[in-house]
C-alpha cells in the first residue's frame, strides 16, 4: 500500500558530529528560513555519536524549537551515511513528501533552501546543487581538491548520463516515495552516490540549481581523501554506466 505523503511538505536534515562550535548559529539560521515558509516544515538533526558539547547544544535548541526541530542521537557514530539514513527513514515515517539534506557547518548557506523548493516541479524528482553550471562555483577551496572534484565530477556525469554536472554534491533535495524500502548500503559520503544509482534506476528526473561552495571557517571537515572513499563513489557510478 502506498504511503500518503503530506503535499508540499518538506523535512530538512542536517547529520552532526562535533560541530559544538557551529551547531547553535546552524540551527539559529536554518530555522529562520524555515518560517518564512507557508507550507509544513521540520529540521531533523541527526547527533551521530558526537563527544562533545553538540549533543547539550541540541538538547537546548530542541526545548526552544518543539515545533520546528526533532533531533534523533546515535549512540555511536555510524558516519554521514548512517545519519543520513536514520534522517531519511525518520522523514518517511513522518509522511513528508520530500527531504533537503545540507552540511551542519554552514558551507551550504540556508537561504538557498527557498531556491530548491521554487526548483522542485511535479516533473521533477531530485534538486541538486551545482558548482558546475553558470552562476556555481567554489571559493577558498584548496586547488588540488578543487581539480579531483572537477575530473571525478566530469567522469561521473558522463557515466550516469542523467543531465546532472555535479553528482558528489550532497546539497540535494529528494522526492521521498522514490526512497521507499530502500535500504541503503553506504556509511560514509558515498551515499550521495548511492542515492543518485537508486533514483536512476527509478526513472527519476534531475534539475540542479546553482551553488558556491565556500571551504569551512569554524569546523572541521569529516571527509577524507582515501582509495576507499573513491573507489566506494565510483563503484556506483560505474554499476549505473553498465546496468
């Protein structure tokens, strides 16, 4: 049986680990946004086993914002794309009819939350982000990552041939029905890869909006270049070219 998703309605989720130095000004700002929009709304943020103050700052916010903030606690960490899970299945079980995912530290600033939903279309499944089509771009984002972003980004447009130029970004909006018993596989980052094989394969149709991303100031980044991480990103893009 079908599930009856909430028409127009919108769960925004943002993963979390340590992010004591930014997570109240996160919150303060995406929830600002968030009321300036008429139509269901809620900020779910996932705690992925952070040992420091994060956890007491979100227990504070949750007792200021009850209406517009739900925050889920893992007890261990399960990395991005565990907490990615757990905010996707939370959202389903909520019956919202899309989802937002976008980064604690602020690299992916909130007004551009009202771009996606003006993006988002009845014949349309998934907004991403671009840094690659005209008015994207990156600032003060070291150039060696900037050119494996570039060529990994190139070659996965290519092989996905889905219209969409930037693939890894993982400020995204998604039409929830399309993620139904899905079981996702991926712990780390390469979910987005993994959420892009599966929507692929379900026939979804793509738009992207454009998107500066600008290197963090107050945090850590929790990505790692290593073989692991790109072979678990390109065995999907890979999977999707040869399907």
């Amino acid at each position: 049986m079908a599930l009856k998703y909430k028409k127009n309605s919108l769960a925004i989720i943002i993963p979390m680990l340590n992010e004591e130095k930014v997570a109240s000004k996160c919150i303060e700002e995406v929830i600002k946004e968030i009321k300036k929009i008429k139509n269901e709304v809620l900020l779910i943020v996932v705690d992925d086993g952070s040992r420091d103050k994060t956890s007491n700052i979100l227990k504070i916010k949750s007792r200021k914002y009850k209406k517009e903030l739900v925050v889920l606690t893992h007890e261990k960490n399960l990395g991005f794309g565990g907490a990615l899970q757990t905010g996707i299945k939370e959202a389903i079980k909520r019956y919202f009819e899309f989802y937002l995912t976008m980064d604690s530290d602020l690299t992916n600033p909130p007004i551009h939350i009202h771009e996606f939903i003006e993006a988002m279309r009845p014949n349309v499944d998934c907004v991403k982000a671009s840094r690659y089509i005209k008015g994207g771009g990156v600032e003060n984002v070291p150039y060696f990552r900037q050119i494996i972003s570039i060529a990994g980004n190139f070659l996965a447009s290519k092989l996905f041939n889905i219209e969409i130029k930037d693939c890894t970004n993982g400020f995204k909006m998604v039409r929830l029905k399309l993620l139904e018993n899905i079981e996702f596989k991926e712990k780390n980052f390469s979910i987005i890869l993994e959420e892009l094989y599966y929507l692929k394969k379900k026939k979804a149709k793509f738009s992207e909006i454009p998107n500066t991303i600008h290197v963090r100031k107050n945090s850590k980044s929790h990505f790692k270049y290593t073989p692991k991480i790109f072979y678990d990103y390109f065995k999907y893009v890979l999977k999707s070219a040869f399907a």
